[in-house]
C-alpha cells in the first residue's frame, strides 16, 4: 500500500508541473505584448509632444489668419450698373471695403483680374491702374485709412470689356491687400458683423406747411457765411425736386406737377435739369428753341407758385464744362437777362463734373460764365458743380472762386454708394467756410437704380439738417429705376396721391414733412 501511494503523489507532483510550466510560458509571452503596447503608446505621446511646438503653433497661426481674411477685413466689388457699347459692355464697378477690427486699417490696395482687351475709361476715389491683365487701385490720401468697425465705399471705376459675364467674372476676382497682406475674405464668407453704437437722437418736429408762396414769404435769398439766409436775414432752407432731363420727360414740366410738389410733397424749390451733352442734349442735336421754351414754361411755373427755381446746364456725358463752354455762356446771356429781375432764380452751371476734369477746369470755366451772370444779376445765388460727379467740394474749398458774392458750390449724392467718405468731405469743406449746396441727390445707389438704404439716406440727413444745407431729389419722371419719384405705373403729370408715388417719393414726402 505504501508503495501505491508514492505512484499517487509522483503523478500529482507531475500534474503540478506541467501546470506550473504552462502559466509560465503564457505569462513570458503576454509579457512583450505588453511591453510593446506600452512602448508603441510612449514613443505616440513622445512624437506627439516634440511637434507640438512647431506644427500645433503654425496650425494655430493659419487659423487666426484665415479667420481675419474671412471675417476681419474683405472687399466686396459690385457692378452696379451696364450698358452695351461699341467696343463690347461698359460697367461701373463699384468696392466696398469692410473692417471689422478694433484698429483702422491703412495702405489699402485693390486687385482685379480683367480680360485682355479690357480700356479703363474713368475713376473716383482711388489711384487705378490696368497693366495686362491686372486691375489695380491704391489709397489716395484722404481715404487711406478704413475706420475700426467701419467700412469704405464709393470707390469706383468704369471699364468696358468684351462680354457682359467678364464684369461679374473682375467683381469675383478682387482681393484686398492692407501693407501688403493679402486678404480673401468676402461679406458671404463672414460670420460677424460689425456694430455700431446709436446716438440717441431726438425725435424730429413735424413741418407745418407756410401759409402763403415762399417767395412772398422770404423773397430774394443770399448767403451770410455757409447759410442760405432770406429776406430778412433768417436762415432758409430750400427743399426741392429736380426734373429728369427735360428733353426726355417735358410732359412734368407744367404748373400743375410743380403745385402738387408744393402742396402735397413740400417743396419750396424746382430744378430744371436741361442736358448740354447727351442724345438730344442742348449741344448734340437737341431742339435748341424747345428746349429753352421748356426751361422758361418751367421757371414761369415756378414763379406763378411762389416757389424757387434753379436753371441747370446739366454737364454729364459731355464731362469738362469747357467742352461746350461757348454754348453754355450764350445760354446764361439770354436767361439772366430774361430773369434779371427775378427773385426767385438760381443758376446752376455746371451740373457733374466728371471723367479726370479737375478742379481747375472747372474754376476756369466758372470764371468766365459767372461774371455774365453778374452783368445782368448782381447777387442770384449761383452754384459751381465740383469734380467727380460734384463730389469734390474738400478740394474746391482748398482754392474757391473769388471776387463775387452769392457762389455755392454743389455736393451730389446717392445715399447707397455714397457714405462717410463724401460726408467727410462736406464737413471739411464747410469747416473752411465754403458755402454747399445738395443740388442732385436720391437714397438708391450712384446708378440711380437698386436698392434704397435708408440708414445712409437718415445719415445724409442729419448732416443736411444740423447744417441747414438746401437740396434738391433727383428725379421728378416715372421712369422705372429707383430715383424716379413716380411709379412706373403711373401716367399722371399731375395731382399725385400717395399710391403715385414710388418708394423713394413716398420716402422724401415723408422727409419734407419731418416724418422720417
């Protein structure tokens, strides 16, 4: 028995073992699994650790500098109007630069891809540039520096290429560059918008309409410094309409258009916009005598009502005054000898300098037609147009005409193309005592059609009021384009009801009577 049992504990010692050996073998194999695991997830963190100081950084640094090239600052280029020309499509173009940083923006420059065989015709606000296929403006000196949360319109050019799809293609392809960085954001792109803190204004009074014509009221209007005064030295404010070009709509010139503008609108003045150089201008094949019997059947009109009336040589297309210079002084001849003894009449000489004339040709020419004006009239008032559209008063200020009394000088605007650039320029001018007057205007963009903005147009105003600036709203026409005062829908020349008028008439009723 002794023996059988010494087998029994062998064969269990043997069991043992064997055990024993197996737990050892898949504990020595687990164990460089292990160590590998540990190993591999050591070396991942050690690599991961060493590139973080370049690579995390530079990630970092991208991001920052997409995001200000997408949200911080961007040009947008609109075409804001087209036409079809000889040579292929002309388009103005116009840049709006946005900068939503807390820092003012300095050295801008923009860049446009253009197509071959693309011609520069004219600019405002910038110094542009065309070499091959690039389209380049710079800064000039008064609008070098784009605002902290603001932003920098009226930057224009108009170019003609050779399809209309090549405008919207240049529009496409501006990049803004600020000293020398480049910056491809758009409005599309960005997710933030700049804010702007609002002055609490006061609410504006009511206009009670005059009992009596404003011209028995105030009769003959003359200046004391930058301010239209009347009759008895009281600051006036003339607030009017101005036709379209009477050769293309004389149907509103008549009495009865002018009262309802009095009556119901509230305007005091009349803009009689004769063309000098466009299709049937004064000077291009224009019926000459009919158009002068049209501007007497207006000033008349004016005069029956008792209101004030402006007689415009309305230069555009023809550009420099002095291109028909000759023209214009026969014409001022016969009207200031006609209305010599009117008190009532405003002389407008030259409507929208444009396309590289400068101030000095306009100055020039004012010279020499301003003193026929004063042989017959000694103190009408009389109002200079200024370079780029009537836009350059700041530079007018800087060398105005001397040696007569009763010259303003004009500033337009269209309140969606025109912002704080050109109202900067009114407030320089006025700071150096130059007389202004807002002879063209509307609240569309500089094409007289689009989109009405209503913040700028209520800007304009504020500027117009607290300084007791005249004007005149571009254009009494049912002509179907943003600016016309009249629906297009409607026929009548006369005794409009408030479903007459468009959108911007109803908005300048509104405005006239201190409703806005």
């Amino acid at each position: 028995m002794k023996k059988n049992n010494n087998k029994v504990w062998i064969a269990v010692i043997a069991v043992l073992v064997v055990v024993i050996a197996a737990l050892i073998v898949v504990l020595v194999r687990r164990k460089p699994k292990d160590d590998v695991e540990k190993v591999t997830s050591e070396e991942a963190i050690q690599t991961e650790t060493e590139a973080t100081p370049e690579t995390a950084s530079d990630a970092t640094e991208a991001a920052t500098t997409e995001a200000q090239a997408t949200q911080d600052c961007f040009v947008k280029v609109t075409n804001s109007n087209s036409w079809e020309s000889a040579n292929g499509y002309s388009g103005q173009l116009d840049s709006t630069i946005t900068n939503k940083t807390s820092g003012a923006l300095k050295n801008w420059e923009i860049r446009m891809t253009v197509p071959d065989k693309t011609t520069l015709d004219s600019s405002w606000n910038g110094t542009f540039k065309l070499d091959g296929t690039t389209l380049s403006v710079k800064c000039v000196d008064y609008n070098a520096e784009v605002p902290a949360n603001g932003n920098l319109k009226d930057i224009g050019v108009i170019v003609t290429v050779p399809s209309q799809a090549d405008l919207k293609a240049i529009c496409d392809s501006a990049v803004l560059y600020v000293d020398g960085k480049e910056y491809k954001g758009s409005s599309a792109s960005s997710t933030t918008e700049a804010t702007e803190a609002k002055e609490e204004t006061k609410p504006k009074e009511k206009t009670e309409p005059e009992s009596g014509t404003p011209v028995d009221n105030h009769g003959k209007l003359t200046l004391k410094g930058t301010d239209i005064v009347d009759k008895n030295g009281d600051k006036y404010q003339l607030k009017g309409v101005s036709t379209h070009g009477i050769a293309w709509f004389p149907e509103y010139v008549n009495q009865d258009a002018f009262q309802s503008l009095r009556d119901d609108i509230g305007a005091n003045l009349i803009r009689i916009a004769m063309y000098s150089g466009e299709n049937n201008g004064y000077c291009t094949g224009g019926d000459q005598k009919q158009l002068k019997e049209l501007v007497k059947t207006g000033v008349d009109a004016a005069t029956n009502l008792g209101m004030y009336v402006i007689i415009d040589w309305h230069v555009l297309g023809d550009q420099n005054p002095q291109t028909y210079k000759e023209e214009a002084k026969a014409f001022f001849e016969e009207m200031s000898s006609l209305y010599k003894d009117y008190d009532n009449v405003i002389y407008e000489i030259c409507n929208e300098p444009n396309g590289g004339t400068t101030w000095a040709d306009v100055k020039s020419y004012a010279e020499e037609v301003i003193p026929i004006i004063r042989k017959n009239t000694k103190d009408a008032l009389i109002i200079v147009g200024t370079p780029t559209w009537s836009q350059d008063v700041d530079i007018a200020a800087e060398d105005p005409v001397t040696g007569y009394d009763n010259i303003m000088y004009a500033v337009h605007f269209y309140a969606a193309t025109h912002t704080d650039n050109i109202r900067n320029k009114v407030t320089t001018a006025l700071s150096k005592g130059l007389p202004i007057f807002v002879s063209e205007f509307s609240i569309c963009d500089a094409s007289g059609n689009g989109a009405i903005d209503y913040d700028q147009a209520a800007k304009w105003f504020d500027l117009i009021d607290s300084n007791n600036l005249s004007y005149a709203a571009w254009n009494l026409s049912n002509k179907a384009e943003t600016s016309s005062l009249i629906d297009s829908s409607c026929t009548k020349t006369s005794g409009w009801t408030d479903e007459d008028y468009s959108e911007t008439g109803k908005w300048l009723k509104k405005q006239m009577h201190g409703e806005n």
